[in-house]
C-alpha cells in the first residue's frame, strides 16, 4: 500500500489559482509538511518564485524542458525556503502544473526534481534521519485543464527508487492540533583552530566541531514541562486527549540537560594542542517545533525540537561564514579580536494555519525585509501583526572584552551582510551563483 | 562492619570540562591559567543551572536554585528514605543473590547521582554572536573526573544531603587543583583522578586525588603522610589505587567472582575462633580464560587466586599471570627447561614458592607434612599466619592442589576446620552452585589424603604502605 497525504484544504484553492492564471508553460513548487509513520501531512504548497533577468533564458524557451538553471532555482528555493521552517517541518516533495500535452515528460521532470530537492535541502545539517524514519517524498502533478492530481513517491534513500501511487486526501485544520514545543537554549561553543590545518579547513575544523556539539545535543537529557517522561509514551496524554472538547494546540516547554558523564576514555594528560587562533561561539537561541497530531511519542517531539536547535546554528553559521571567515578576513584579522553577530532569529506566520515559519534578520534589517523575503519565498504576504521579532534579543556581545573593537568590526561586517540582503530576489540569484560553492565545501566537510 | 546499620552511601560523579588558552609556557602563567580555569569550574558548579539526578529516576534538584526539584512532590525535606522509592529497581541478577545474603553482609545500597547542567534557559533569548581570537596559542583541556561520596541517614532530609553533597564537591575541586599544581610539569599536566577507601573504623570512607599515569610506587610519599594523618599502620597498603572501594553496584569487569566465602555461614565448631583470609581475591579454577587446563592446572589456578590477593591489595600493579607466564617465569628462574613451556605438566608448592618471588617479589614460608593426617595439628600455624599475614594459602603435595582461605580452630580442643577454594570446578561463574557444591566451603580434617605428604605454600605480605 502507498502512502496517505492528508493535505490542508486552502491547499486545493492554492493549487487551482495557479492552474487558473496559467500563462507559462509549467509551474513548479514545493510542499511543505511533516511525516509520521502511518501517514503524512501536508500544509502548505509554495510556488517557485519566478526567475528574473538575467537569469532567464530566452532560447531555452521552446519545447518544454526543465533546464539545469531551472532545476538549480528549484532546488534553491527550496533550499532558502527550508531554512526558514520551524521544527518538525519539512520540504516533503515538489509539485508541477502542466498541460495535458506535457503530462508524459512532467513525471520525470518531477522524478528528477525530487530526489534534486532532497539534495539540496539537506546537505549541510548537523543530523541525519534514522532508519526507522520515513525516506518517501513525495510528487504531485496537477493536469491544467482536468485539474486532476497524479500523487506518487520516492524513496529518496534509493537513487533508483521506482515510483509508488500515493493517496491525496484534502482535510480542514490538518495541523490545528499539532502540538507545539518551545525551548531557549544557551550555545557556548569553544571551537579552538587546531595550527595544523590549513586555511581552507577551517571551515571543516569548524564543521567538525559543531557535529561534536550535534552529537552533544542528541544525548541531552530533556523535561516536559519540568517532568521527565517516558520517551516511549505518546506526548499528549491520554486524560487530556478526551477532555478536550474543542481542539487547539497544547504548548509545551521543554528543558535540556547536558549529562556531564565521565568518559573512559582512559586518557591520563590534559590534551593539549596548538592552535592559531580560537573561534567562541556563544548566545541563547529560541527554538520551536510542532509534531504532527498522529499520535506522537515523546521521544518524536523531542527530536523535533532538537533537529531545530541544530537547524539554527548550522543555518546561521552557514549564512555568515563566506563573510566572516574569508581569507581576506582573516588578513585584517591577524592578531585582533572580532566578533560577529549572527543573524536574528524571528517567527512568522505565513500560512493559513497559525504555524509559524521563521526568517533570519541582520541587525539592520527591519520587518520590510522579512515582508519582502516572505512575499518571495512563500508566495504570501505578511502583514507587521505576524511577524513576532522579539523572541530573540540583541545584545552587546558579552564574550568579548574588548567591547570597542568589536562594535566597529561587527557593524561594518554587518554591512556588508546588509547590502548582499537588501532585496530578496539578488539574495536569492546570489544564493544560486554561491550554490556550487556552498555544495562543494559541504562535500568537503563530510 | 559497625557502618552497617548507620545509614547509605550517596555518590555524585560527572565530569566537569576544564579548558584554557596558554600564550606562554612559563610555569608562572601555567600555574596562573589553571587557576583561572579552576575558577570557571567553580562558577558553573554554583550556577542556578547545574543539575543533580538521582541515577534511575527521575529526579531532578538545581542545587543553586533555590533547591527546585522535580517532580514537584519531592520537597527538600523530604527523607532520604522516600527518595530511594523513586529509583527503578535495580536488575534482576542482584537480586538472585540477595536470598542468601540475607543474613549476611548485604551490599550497603547506594543512591548515585549524575551531574547535568542545564542549557536552557526561562531568559528571553539573546542572538548568538562568533568570536573570533586571531592569535597563536596552545589549548588545553581535559575533564575533572569529580566522584564525591559521602555517607547519609536515611532520615536526613534530602535538602541536606544536596548541600553536603555541594560542599564536598567544592572541596574535592579544589583538591584536584592543587593536586594539577603539585604534578603538572610544563605542559604535561596529569588528570587528577579522585579514589575512595573505607577505613577501619572510626575514619570511614575517604577521598584521595592522585594524578593519573603516575604510578604507585611514585606516590609513597603522598601515601605515607596520609597513613601518618589517618593512624594507619605503616606495614600494610591502604591507600594504593587497588585498595579502593569497590561500590556494591559496581560490576567486576573481568569475570572472576570475588570473596565466594563471604557468602559462606561460618562452620558449627565448639568454642574455636575464625582465622580468615584479609581481603579481596578473585576465585581462579579450571577452564577458565578459554583455557583447557582440566586435570593438571589445578596449581597454577591456586597461584592465581593467591597472586589475585597480592594485586587487589596493592601489592602489585602486575596482572594476574597466566599459565604461560607462569611456566616462563620458572624457566627464567632457571626451576624448569625451556619445553616447559607450553607443557601440561603440573605444578607444586615450591614452584609456587618461586613464582610469587620471581613476579611479585613475595616471600613465602612452606609447611611440610609428611602425612595428611598431621594436617589437623596445624591449627596455630594457620591460625597464626591468617592474623598476621590474611594471604591465602597454597597447598599441593602428593596430590590435588588447592587454596586454604582460612581456619576454625580451637585453640582449647584443638578442633580445626579448613576454609578451601577448590581450583578443580569446571563450570561457570555460578556463586549458587559453588557454594552450595562445596566448591568453596569449610571441610574437616578428613578432606586431606590422610597419607600422602603435603607442602603448604604460605605468602607473606612485604611490609610497605
């Protein structure tokens, strides 16, 4: 038997605009949702942006192909886009709307397309999914004229993976149970660069040390809402579940405890190595992650939450590090202190349930830019009430002593940050170009 | 033991990471960093978000704010009696045994407690900012092994117990810095590494750092000013690594049972008095270490139950030896040919005699009887090498081999009762069946062939600290 996608119905309406203002050969997007072991959600369908000059081709447009720029935009909204969900969310298959004419190259058009996404959005995480986890993402073509939906998945794990039917089912409120979890969490990371590596390993050294954190943060003890559970138990207690007698969302705060365990590592000398320089990374991040209504198991919830935390540091260390740590940098650098503030973490809804999404903010950066970013990527417009800017806070660095160097270096690093964001769509053409780049270098650090 | 009805061990053990930048070798600024390290330590320990939890439960205490504990029907007041409820039981296999120890010396229960620190935070988020140090520098880190035991009533409050417990966890971080002062040379700085001994009564139970990778032999000094502090006798280890208490809850990795006479009840023998092995041994016999030596290694088993004692008392830091070294070590002292080794020929007390000299530098005195029968007038030499000396001994001859691990004896009817480990038990780790079988149990005079001749292989214990 397939697979089960119970999809938000705003969805169907979603899809039927875009196959109703039909004026290109093809539209292209993505699905955004989570997965549980019996079914899978999705909540929301975003289209592709559309590409702008110079990147559009005029040449190419004959026939209808998806070319390789088309792919690369694809896959890097998908990308951008998948840095700015919360926990337990993710980018769970592409959609395409074609003609009837199309409907034979579109299927591997879509094949192509969703192990490519997959790809891409999830090359660079700090964690993997585990086995018993669900592989299958999923394509849905849409027929312009019939508006029928063709629904089929992929075993992402499987290069070769042969195409399985999957039900499409539109729901109300799909995720307007899901419970929610939230967490602020200390990051204090000691990241010493070992003198032996070279210049370009730095950002392998600095991979390396934030995997160990990863790793770190999987072993982390937790409470629920200041109990420890049985991380077999499903999270929503069962008294609760019937007492409920209109659904809503059930918050629920969690704590992290880092055991402090003795290692046997029968080690008898304090290590000690020469370094050339050292990187702290430091500050409380907010996290957030909803889990599916599917009866979820504490232990569910918990990862969800944790893959955020993740999620938060190697997205943000990742959007500063061709600043911070290119070799010019680091020439002006010599023998100085910097220090640079990541970017700011801040919520907003930008779908019709109130899950919220979230953007990443430079200090200068005001609503405006989160508006315009959101208008881009979600295909939605996003009124000052939805964005929630203050779960995060900025504030003068505290690691540094020496205050006065740092706020002259970080503002005008930040600058420059702020020129590259300043509207979206350079953003995202940038992001495309910088892509390779970013690709090989995670090929690297793997 | 007089403890015993006194109260539980508590234990806190979690590793606390200690890390710095060095701009210099000079001891000075070494010394200087450390200090500052130790500090940073110190000021995570008394941070609102370090965490105890009760090992198997799920209690959680912040010990620095204000005592919250979860879950909320724990109260710093609450006994320690209460606390133990919420720990989950403890695995079946303890408790096949705890039927026969019943009456006798039961493990003392011990509550653990692991170290956490929170890294949430109930504060508004602040963004994360990277900081960046351009500057040559060597790093240094390690981890402070902190394990703090103290002794509680089970009617102290819990809130009491996690102060004591703050209170010597300071005080232990504090003794492993000087303990890093004292042994860091350069940059080569030794982990201070925390041991705890029990004591004759009335000193208990101790806390000793010594820094890791230095031997014993190398900390005589450290030794012998303790051993003057606590009135010990200075003829006799206490204080060596071995010599550390072994936690009741702790499993012996390697296999061997330890001390199956403990679990003995003593022999029904009028008006005599025990003479009885002093202190830990592991129980050596046939077929063990994947070895096949039924039939003939019935002696080098008796030498490595003997040889166990020497090493569990901190004699010796050496492994027990194998048959293999056992056979080279007779070669080497010139007692067999080269084709001994690798043989299946048996052994002796004096070959046993010359081993324990050859390995472990133990001297040791032999008994001979011509005559098992005589046997059952030795009970004042037993007697008296068990008080004096506790070792175990060798016993060989005419025939089998086996170990005496102690006596009854009267020293009015001169009735005697040997303690025997038998090296010729072929099965498993099975302490029911040894026992109950007689493998390891008290015998009577006619256990000994009554004609054949005997040579008793009596170690006795070097007089060092």
């Amino acid at each position: 038997m397939g697979r089960s996608y119970f999809v938000e119905e705003s969805i169907q309406n979603y899809l039927l605009s875009l196959s109703n203002n039909f004026n290109q050969k093809h539209v292209t997007g993505i699905l955004i949702g989570q997965t549980s072991t019996a079914r899978d959600f999705i909540i929301q369908a975003i289209q592709t942006p559309p590409k702008e000059e110079p990147f559009q081709n005029p040449s190419k447009k004959k026939g209808f192909h998806l070319d390789e720029t088309d792919e690369e935009w694809i896959t890097e909204h998908a990308r951008q886009v998948s840095r700015m969900l919360t926990g337990g969310l993710a980018i769970l298959g592409v959609f395409l709307i074609v003609p009837p004419t199309l409907s034979k190259e579109a299927s591997n058009m879509l094949r192509r397309l969703v192990f490519a996404v997959d790809k891409s959005v999830t090359a660079g995480r700090l964690w993997k999914l585990s086995e018993e986890e669900v592989y299958d993402r999923v394509t849905v073509q849409m027929c312009s004229e019939t508006k029928k939906v063709n629904c089929r998945t992929f075993d992402v794990k499987d290069p070769l993976s042969s195409p399985k039917p999957a039900d499409w089912k539109y729901q109300n409120g799909v995720s307007s149970t899901w419970p929610l979890l939230q967490c602020n969490v200390e990051v204090d990371l000691r990241l010493p660069v070992i003198a032996s590596f070279v210049e370009h390993d730095l950002n392998k050294n600095i991979m390396n040390g934030l995997k160990n954190w990863a790793l770190k943060m999987e072993k982390c003890y937790y409470l629920i809402n200041g109990q420890m559970r049985d991380p077999d138990k499903e999270i929503l207690e069962v008294h609760k579940k019937n007492s409920r007698a209109s659904a809503h969302r059930e918050c629920f705060s969690i704590q992290l405890l880092v055991p402090l365990m003795q290692d046997d590592q029968g080690d008898c000398m304090a290590m000690v190595q020469e370094c050339s320089k050292n990187i702290i990374l430091k500050g409380v991040v907010h996290c957030k992650a909803y889990i599916h209504s599917n009866k979820p198991t504490v232990a569910d919830a918990v990862r969800a939450l944790k893959r955020d935390l993740l999620d938060t540091i190697s997205i943000r260390y990742e959007m500063l590090f061709e600043d911070v740590f290119s070799s010019n940098e680091d020439e002006r650098g010599k023998g100085q202190k910097i220090d640079h503030a990541l970017p700011q973490r801040v919520f907003v809804q930008a779908s019709s349930s109130d899950i919220l999404s979230c953007d990443y903010i430079f200090r200068d950066e005001t609503f405006i830019e989160v508006k315009e970013r959101f208008k881009e990527m979600f295909d939605c417009e996003v009124s000052e009430d939805k964005v929630d800017l203050l779960q995060e806070t900025v504030s003068v660095p505290a690691v540094c002593p020496d205050v006065e160097i740092c706020q002259e270096h970080s503002s005008m690093v930040l600058g420059k940050n702020v020129e590259k964001q300043k509207t979206a769509g350079v953003a995202l053409a940038i992001g495309v170009a910088l892509l390779a780049l970013a690709a090989s270098f995670f090929y690297f650090s793997d | 033991m007089v403890l015993e009805d006194q109260g539980i061990f508590c234990r806190v053990r979690g590793a606390l990471e200690l890390s710095f930048s060095l701009h210099s070798k000079e001891e000075a600024t070494i010394q200087k960093a450390i200090t500052k390290a130790v500090q940073d330590v110190s000021l995570q320990v008394s941070s609102e978000y370090f965490v105890f939890n009760i090992c198997g439960s799920p209690v959680f205490i912040w010990p620095n704010r204000n005592l919250k504990i979860t879950p909320v029907e724990i109260t710093p007041d609450t006994p320690c009696r209460e606390i133990q409820k919420y720990i989950r039981a403890e695995e079946e296999e303890s408790d096949k045994r705890s039927s026969r120890k019943k009456d006798k010396k039961r493990p003392r229960d011990i509550i653990n407690i692991n170290l956490m620190m929170e890294i949430s935070k109930s504060s508004l988020s602040s963004v994360p900012t990277i900081h960046q140090e351009h500057k040559k520098h060597l790093h240094v880190e390690m981890n402070l092994p902190i394990d703090v035991v103290i002794l509680v009533q089970l009617e102290q409050k819990l809130g009491v117990i996690v102060e004591h417990l703050m209170r010597e966890i300071c005080n232990q971080l504090s003794d492993m810095e000087k303990s890093i002062h004292k042994h860091m040379k350069e940059t080569c700085i030794p982990i201070p590494q925390p041991f705890h001994f029990l004591l004759p009564e009335p000193i208990g139970m101790i806390s000793v750092i010594y820094p890791a990778g230095v031997p014993d032999d190398q900390l005589t000094m450290i030794r012998k000013e303790l051993h003057n502090k606590f009135h010990l006798p200075e003829d006799r280890p206490y204080l060596r690594r071995a010599n550390a208490y072994h936690f009741p809850d702790e499993r012996y990795k390697d296999g061997y049972l330890r001390s199956p006479h403990l679990f003995l009840s003593n022999p029904n023998l009028e008006d005599s008095k025990l003479y009885l092995v002093n202190g830990v041994y592991s129980y050596h016999h046939y077929m063990q270490d994947r070895m096949d030596d039924n039939g003939w290694g019935c002696a080098y088993r008796s030498l490595q139950t003997v040889c166990s004692w020497f090493k569990y008392q901190g004699y010796t830091e050496k492994s027990i030896p194998t048959h293999k070294e056992i056979q080279q070590a007779l070669v080497d002292v010139g007692d067999k040919p080269k084709s001994f080794i690798g043989s299946r020929q048996w052994i002796g007390s004096i070959e046993v005699q010359a081993v324990l000299d050859h390995l472990l530098g133990i001297t040791s005195k032999i008994l001979f009887v011509s005559q098992g029968s005589e046997l059952a007038s030795k009970g004042r030499e037993l007697a008296n090498h068990f008080s004096t000396e506790g070792t175990p001994v060798m016993i060989g001859g005419g025939v089998l081999a086996h170990t005496i691990l102690g006596v009854a004896w009267s020293e009015t009817t001169g009735q005697i009762k040997y303690l025997i480990l038998d090296p010729h038990y072929t099965g498993a780790e099975d302490l029911n069946t040894i026992l109950d079988k007689g493998w390891c149990g008290w015998k009577a005079s006619n256990f000994w062939d009554q004609n054949a001749y005997y040579n008793l292989c009596m170690p006795q214990r070097p007089k060092v600290v």
